[in-house]
C-alpha cells in the first residue's frame, strides 16, 4: 500500500473520531461519556493536534489535494467496492481500478476528487 | 441484531498471551485476521482512541473500539487474559475482559452504536464477569451472550 494513503487513511480515521465527538448531542457522546468517561472538549483538542501533525507529512501536492476536498466532505479516502466509489456511487474506469489493485498508488475520482481505496 | 450472530468462534480467544496494553490490542487485532497494513492502521486508529481515555470501563473489562476504513463491515473479537494486564482502567485495577469493536467508516445499517451500547451493557452485568471467568471454550462464550438476551 502506498504510505502516502496510508496517511490520509490514518488522517481520516482520525477525522471520524473528531466528528463522532463533535455531534452535539450524538449518541456517540453520551456513550464515550456514560461508558468511558471521556473529556469531549480535551478528547477533540488531542485528535485536532494529531491531524495536524499528521498533515505535515503528507507530501506538498497530496496536502493541497486533501486541503481542497477536506472541507467539503465527512472522507477524504473512500472505499472502492466492486468497481463503485463509495463517495459518489459512480462507477470507476476500470483501467483506474486496475491500476489501483493492491492500492500501490494513490488515485482520485474523476467524479468527485475523493481518494480511492479499493476493498478486494 | 443479536450480539451473539456477530461473533465467530474464531475472533474469541480465551488466552491472550501478551503482557501489555500495546500487545494486547495488536493481538486483538490479529484475530479480525485483516492484511498486515490494515492490520497496522487499525492498531494505530484504536491507539489513538486510547490515548483520549481509556476504554477499561472497571471490573477488569476493557472496550477498545472506533471507526476505521479497514473493515468493511462490523467486526467484532473477544480476548481473555486470565491473568490481568494494566490498561489504565478507570478504576485503576488490571483487566482481564477485551471486547473489540471495530466499525466502518461508513455503515449502511448503522449497527455500530447500538452494539457498543449493548457490549458495554452486557459487559457491566455484575454477573459477567465471573461467568467470562468461567469459559472452557470460544463456544461457551457464543452461549453466555446468548443467554444474556444478546
Ligand atoms: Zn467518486
């Protein structure tokens, strides 16, 4: 697997625990908090310097790619199922999904700029 | 959804052999047998989640869980460590218990919460976890959900 897709699947990873902290009155909260005593505010701090820190090592061209689509969508990287981009639910050419077996690259959707992580 | 369908005599193993908080997930891990760099990530996205709080909810049960993309679908382990490891529990004793939880990013029948609910539930029952204590085999834990209306 490319590292640099490896970064931005950590990076999203890290973005979906954000947001599962950020949803007000999200059943995630009350259950972080009920079961596991989770501080929100610190919690959310702590994931927000880990996003940072983790967006200085993407390369300068992959980090202007992910600053562009990252405002605007919940997942930056989304998974490719059976030749279907689960960002957009367009088909994907299949010379892209080809080329993207075993996830050695790191390719964007025509359709909709998402990275692409292709589930086998 | 019944907790005891979403697990497999496979992701249940009734003696984990590592003797530290990091081992200990990274064996949990392995038993969702994922490739080695999901395998990787994973344990980082659930390290991350620890490092916000641990997931030793006391009585010597632990809870690791988060979203991630390397499942596809709702995964869900078992571990027993007969002897204790520290894992920073709040209450600050060893647990014994890991129950892992890992769901996709994206879920179309969003079981996720409902089920971390019910694991947490299930896992706070003051009988359980001296009948987890008890288990002989993967099977007798399949049974003990069961009977736990899960
Ligand atoms: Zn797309």
């Amino acid at each position: 697997m490319h590292p640099q897709l490896v970064l931005l699947m950590e990076l999203q990873d890290l973005r979906a625990q954000k947001r599962a902290l950020h949803q007000d009155s999200g059943e995630t909260v009350g259950l972080e908090e009920e079961h596991f005593n989770l501080d929100r505010s610190r919690a959310v701090e702590l994931l927000e310097e880990k996003i940072e820190s983790l967006k200085d090592t993407l390369t300068p061209q992959l980090r202007t790619r992910y600053e562009r689509i990252a405002p605007q969508r919940d997942r930056v990287v989304v998974p490719v199922i059976q030749g279907t981009c689960y960002g957009c639910f367009v088909s994907i050419p299949t010379a892209t999904a080809g080329d993207q077996i075993g996830n050695t690259l790191v390719e964007t959707c025509e359709n909709c700029g998402s990275f692409l992580y292709i589930v086998e | 959804m019944k907790l005891r369908d979403l697990f497999r005599p496979e992701t249940v193993k009734l003696e984990l052999e590592s003797e530290d908080k990091d081992d200990i997930l990274k064996e949990l891990v392995e038993l969702l047998e994922l490739d080695e760099k999901s395998e990787a990530i994973l344990f980082k996205t659930l390290k991350r989640r620890e490092n916000l709080g641990s997931t030793g909810i006391g009585k010597g049960i632990a809870i690791p869980h988060c979203r991630s993309l390397v499942v596809n679908e709702l995964r869900l382990a078992y571990g027993r460590k007969s002897d204790g490891v520290a894992f920073d529990a709040i209450d600050e004793k060893e647990v014994r218990h890991f129950f892992l939880i890992v769901a996709p990013p994206l879920e179309v029948s969003n079981q996720y919460l409902p089920v971390l609910g019910k694991v947490a539930q299930f896992a706070k029952d003051p009988e359980v976890p001296g009948k987890l204590t008890e288990l002989e085999d993967p099977a007798a834990f399949l049974d003990l959900l069961e009977a736990h209306g899960g």
